[in-house]
C-alpha cells in the first residue's frame, strides 16, 4: 500500500473522526468535548444557523430554524423542547470532511489507492462548482443556503479531493523514498 494513501487516511481521520464523535461526547457529559469545540472553532465559523446537531433519541438534523447566525461556543441549543448538540464544524465542513475520508476508504476498495495518475483537472473543477455557486451565491446575499445543500456541496468537495490529493501524495511519497 502506497505511503501517500496511509498518510491521506491516518492525517483524515485523525482529524475528521473527533469531529463525527463530538456530538455524542457532548451528550454524555465527556470533558474532552468542550476542548474539541474550542480547537475546531479555529477551522470553522460555527455558526448555529449553518449548522447540523445530534439530538438524542431523533437524529441529526439542523440545530436551529432561520437564518441567524450566532456562533454556537455553548454547543449545547435546544429545538421543540429537546436538547441538541451541534457537530464542532459547519454542516459544509461536516460534508467536506466526512466525505473526504469515505472517499479514501472507497478509493481503497476500488483499488485506486496505490495510484498516481491525477485524473482529469476539469473533472475535480466540475465537481467544486457546486460548492462555489452556493457559497457564492450566499456570500454576496443573493440568497441563503440550507444546511442539507451545504451539507450534498461540501460532499462533492470532498469526496472528489481525495481522488485528486490520493495520487499526488502517492507521487510525493514515492519521489521521497527514491532519494
């Protein structure tokens, strides 16, 4: 297995893994959620708004209704009567990650994660669009996103970087051990 891929894998799960768990170590009253909070509040706005939440017994879904955007640093918010605790990163962040770290595993299973051929640049520019124009559009106050769209963009993103960053870490690695 290529050294590129294992570093891919071991830095994107170290950092996407603690994100998926918050919500529930939150829950359970863990102390190590508030530092988790705190450290990925440097990666990410953390807005409420723009944001999806674990709440017990029903699921995840977004923390809150409408549109404001109040930074959730008390991870902890309450919708229809039920306490939620909200992932460390936005929902976009979430599907970037998220979708990143599938996109080795599934990489792994197709059998692509000793490659170094870098498909297409068009391809991975395509599937960035979707992102952009949301974003986009939103920043320049055209309209206001839905966490489920950021949630399917930040998806895209992501899972396509890891077949664009998978074979050029390959290729890095490999030039490095050749030395």
């Amino acid at each position: 297995m290529e050294t590129g891929y294992k570093a891919y894998m071991a830095v994107l799960a170290l950092f996407t893994l603690p994100i998926l768990i918050t919500p529930f170590l939150a829950e359970a009253g863990i102390g190590l959620a508030e530092p988790l909070y705190a450290a990925y509040g440097l990666t990410c706005h953390q807005f409420v708004s723009r944001s999806i939440c674990y709440f017990p017994g029903q699921g995840i879904s977004d923390c809150m209704e409408g549109g404001q955007l109040v930074p959730y640093r008390i991870y902890a918010v309450e919708k229809g009567g039920v306490a939620g605790y909200a992932f460390p990163v936005c929902s976009r962040d979430v599907g970037i990650y998220a979708a990143a770290l599938l996109g080795g595993a599934l990489l792994f299973l197709l059998r692509r994660h000793d490659s170094k051929m870098v498909p297409n640049p068009l391809f991975f520019v395509l599937a960035l669009a979707p992102i952009a124009l949301d974003g986009g559009t939103q920043l320049i106050g055209l309209r206001e996103s839905s966490n489920l769209i950021r949630l399917l963009t930040g998806g895209m993103a992501g899972l396509a970087f890891s077949f664009y960053c998978v074979p050029l870490m390959n290729k890095a690695f490999s030039k490095q051990e050749k030395t």
